[in-house]
C-alpha cells in the first residue's frame, strides 16, 4: 500500500480546494447555459459562491473521510491498546493507515507488542525452569539429609554395636554429608554464574598452569579410583588469556572432575591446553563409555542427569557441566560435548587469547 507524508498530504488538499472549486463552478455554469460556450458572457456572481462553496464543502467532506479514517482512528486505536497493554493484553491488532508518519508509528508499536509478547513468554519459561530447578534442588538435598539422619539416629540407638559398624556408619555419614557440600556448593556456583564478571575485567594468566593446577585437585579422587589423569604440556607456544582466575579454575575443576567420577576403574582421563589461532582451546578426553546419543544433546542442561552417564549416585547436581559452559561463555568463549570414535566422551572448551 503507498503511503503519503502528512505535508503531501496537506499540498493535495490545497490543490483539491482549488481544483474542485473550479470543477464545481465550470460544471455548473455548463448546467445552466445547457452546454459549453467559451467567451459568451460573464459568470454570476452567485455562480461563483454557489460553486466555491460547493468545492469547500465537497473537498471539506473528503479530507475529514481521510484524516478521520488515515489519521484519528489509528491515533485513537492506538490509546486503546496501550490502555489494554497496560491491563495486560498483548492479543491486539491496529489499524492501516496511508500516512507514512501515522504508519510509521503503528509498525513502532507493533514491534514493541512483539517484543513484549517474547519478553513474556521468555519471562513464563525462565520462572518455569525457577519451579522446576527449585523443586530439583530440595530433592536432591531431601535425599542425603533422609539417609544422614537414619544412620545418625541408628548410631544414637546403639543399632551399630560393633566398632566395625559404627565405622562403616560414620563413613556413610561423611558420604552424605560430602554429597550436601558438592550440592550446596554447585548451586551457589550456578547462580553465581549469573553475574559472571566480563574478561576484560579479569588478569592476564597461563591457562596451561591453571589446567595443570586443576589437575592436580583431582589427582588424589583419580588415583583412589585407580584413574590416570595426564596434563600434557603445551608447547612452547603461549597459552596466554584474560580472565577470572578463580572462575576458570571452578570450571576446569568441574570438567575434570566429570570425567574422574564417570570413567570406570583403571581409566584414564587426558587434558590438554593448547593455542589455536586466536583463541586457547582446552580438551579433556576419558576412556569412559561416552554420552549416550539421548543425552548428548542435553549434556549441558541445568540439572539434567543421564541414566548411564549422570547418575545421582555420583553425588552431582546435575550442574557441574552448566557451570562450565557459563564460565567459558561469560569469557567470550565456549564449551561442547562429543563422542569420541574410537570410544569415551570429549569436552572442549575455548577463550579468546590474550592479545597483550
């Protein structure tokens, strides 16, 4: 549909004045003489006015059919949805107009309904997934406390009455109660990524020393599992980034930690830390039995578990993996998952390198 501006539209109604003020006189005049006869007498004063006035009246009809119908009911349509926005219905349509300004305006308002009605939908899904992750995390917490409270009040009643169950007792108990410190400690991680700080606010550092150092945390859970986990060195190459030392460490940390709890005895878990381009890619590969197709797609998800690869036997929120992606993208960056072909689970993540 063409669209005229409102001063267009104002030079037409002048033109249309004066045009159709002669019009309407030229076709009275021929009215009443019964034809056209060109230089025979003079026009009537009253022609004149009758004619004029016709001409006003008729444009005058015209253009309040236009503005009323171009201008003042997409104006007033308008104040009525805003007024219906505000009680909260986003479920409305506005009116055409050939006014380039008026349309202009409606196309504005329409692309504001279209962006509130993504910001509520957006807004429903995230308090959706709020229930949901709440609902999740009281079970997984509900789940330790239940048992650490049963064997509490067994070793209160004497039901252990040997030093050897009162040993394995206690053993359960400190199980139960790493399991409530993993939980807790996942969770604030994970919301606490919410609010990651930007890499340019972070230190210039070696992520080579920092994987290494994250290796060496989880040395000790490789080695009590019979697990070998190997850093391989980088090279003579800089592995230079900017970034949060302590948010990147929590990250590699989960990352190794993943693969020691899901690889089987005797396994082994390889890190490497190497640069590619512009950008520091950290890779860490295991020996285990992989991501089953189902789950690799979701193997980033907050709280989601696999039956084979995330089981809460491992004592996991379900957060680890999400923790780690977000740390990654909070530094430019980024984390995926894949299977290996010749068998075990891949996790590679990257960060810009430091140009400094």
């Amino acid at each position: 549909m063409r669209r005229l501006r409102i001063r267009s539209l104002l030079v037409l109604s002048l033109l249309a004045v004066l045009t159709l003020t002669w019009t309407t006189y030229a076709i009275a005049a021929i009215a009443d003489a019964g034809g056209l006869h060109l230089g025979e007498g003079a026009p009537s004063r009253i022609g004149i006015w009758i004619a004029a006035l016709s001409g006003v009246l008729l444009v005058a009809a015209l253009l309040e059919y236009g503005l009323r119908r171009w201008i003042a009911k997409p104006l007033e349509a308008m104040g009525r949805s805003a007024r219906e926005i505000a009680g909260g219905d986003l479920d409305i349509v506005l009116p055409e107009s050939r006014i380039r300004e008026i349309a202009e305006v409606r196309d504005g308002f329409e692309a504001m309904l279209a962006g509130l009605r993504q910001s509520l939908a957006e807004r429903e899904a995230l308090e959706e997934e709020r229930r949901f992750f709440i609902g999740a995390i009281a079970h997984d917490l509900r789940t330790p406390l239940f048992a650490l409270r049963g064997y509490l009040e067994g070793l209160e009643q004497g039901i252990a009455a040997s030093p050897e169950q009162a040993k394995r007792y206690v053993a359960v108990c400190q199980d139960k109660a790493g399991q409530l410190d993993r939980l807790v400690s996942d969770l604030f991680a994970f919301v606490k990524t919410e609010y990651p700080r930007a890499a340019l606010d972070g230190e210039t550092l070696d992520l080579a020393a920092e994987v290494h150092r994250a290796v060496e945390g989880v040395r000790g859970a490789a080695q009590a599992k019979g697990v070998s986990i190997v850093a391989e060195p980088p090279g003579a190459e800089s592995c230079a980034v900017r970034g949060d030392a302590h948010q990147l460490s929590r990250a590699f940390g989960n990352l190794h930690d993943n693969a020691v709890r899901h690889v089987p005895q005797q396994g082994a878990v390889v890190v490497r830390c190497k640069p590619e381009g512009d950008r520091v890619v950290v890779v860490v590969r295991d020996t285990g039995a992989g991501f089953a197709p189902e789950d690799l797609a979701r193997a980033f998800e907050p709280l989601y578990r696999g039956e084979s690869s995330r089981s809460r036997d491992t004592g996991g929120a379900g957060l680890g993996l999400a923790i780690a992606r977000r740390i990654f993208r909070a530094h430019g960056g980024d984390l995926t998952a894949a299977n290996r072909p010749e068998g075990g689970a891949e996790l590679r993540g990257w960060i810009p390198a430091s140009r400094a």
